[in-house]
C-alpha cells in the first residue's frame, strides 16, 4: 500500500528489523492497540467496542506521516524510525500504529518514539469509527470522545443520516 500506511496486520518484527542498525545500542517499540477499556465500556448503556475503523484520505495521511518521520530524524540525526498505522477494521487487541526509533543512547530512542506518536496524535488526518459491541457505529474525535451533532439522539453523523424519510 505505502510505507507507512497498510491494512494488513502490523509486523512487529519487520519494523525492528527495519530501524535495527549496528550504531543504534537504544531501541524503543512503542505499539498502540484498539481497546475495550472502562471508558469505552457500561457508560450509561454505552455497549463496549468491539473493533475501530480507520480511514483516511491516504495520500494526504502517507505524507503527513513522511513529515513526521523526517522531522523526528532531524531532531535526532542518529536515529532511524519506522512506523505502520493500520486502515481498515483493527479488532479489539490488535495493533493499530507500531513505532519503532533506535538511537545509538536510550533516552535518544525514548525521546523520539514518544515525539512522533504525540505528533502522529496531533496531525494525522486519520478517522476513527468504533464498531460497539451491539453493532451500533460512533465517530470518535482523536482522543475517543464521541462526537455526537447536537439535536441528534444518537452519535450518527448528519451525512450518516437518511436523506428522505
């Protein structure tokens, strides 16, 4: 699909192989999983969630991504990043984004995974919608919170509603 976008599980393995380098003595995995916490979870009747799915616009998501990578690698020149997000049906448990940096010290490793995950946060033009356990659909906004349209009763978006009765 492209380098750092993919709908295929991601391979954990791969991306060590891919950031491992004999001056890198630091490597830092950073792995985020779709879950069915307490806040997903019994919320006033709210079913838990069961998978998420991401879409994207994916050429404008692979270049925001590229920028993000090549930002992190010029804050921390000995470093080597390598980064999946998956698109598509992610499942409760399953990894959605896998970051990989390696650095020739630890905190260099530590330091730059956790920039380009807060960035990756902040910038990716990436949706989310969570499949409930009940079959029902919600958008989230980057943090999970629903957002539900006001005067809607339930958390479709206008375009996710009927156009005629």
């Amino acid at each position: 699909m492209s380098e750092y976008l993919s709908r295929e599980p991601i391979s954990v393995d791969a991306l060590i192989a891919q950031a491992a380098a004999p001056d890198c003595g630091g490597t830092c995995l950073f792995l985020g999983t779709v879950r069915n916490g307490p806040e997903e979870a019994g919320v006033a009747g709210v079913a838990g969630v069961a998978a998420i799915e991401y879409t994207a616009y994916d050429d404008m998501a692979e270049a925001e991504l590229q920028r993000i990578v090549a930002d992190a690698r010029e804050r921390w020149p000995g470093a080597r990043i390598a980064l999946r997000h998956r698109l598509g049906h992610v499942a409760v448990g399953e990894p959605s984004i896998a970051i990989v940096a390696a650095a020739p010290h630890r905190a260099q490793a530590f330091e730059a995974c956790r920039y380009v995950i807060e960035e990756v946060k902040r910038r990716l033009p990436v949706w989310k919608k969570e499949i409930r356990l009940d079959g029902s659909e919600v958008w989230v906004d980057p943090s999970g919170r629903p957002t539900v349209p006001t005067g809607l009763p339930d958390a479709r978006r206008p375009s996710d509603m009927p156009t005629h009765a």
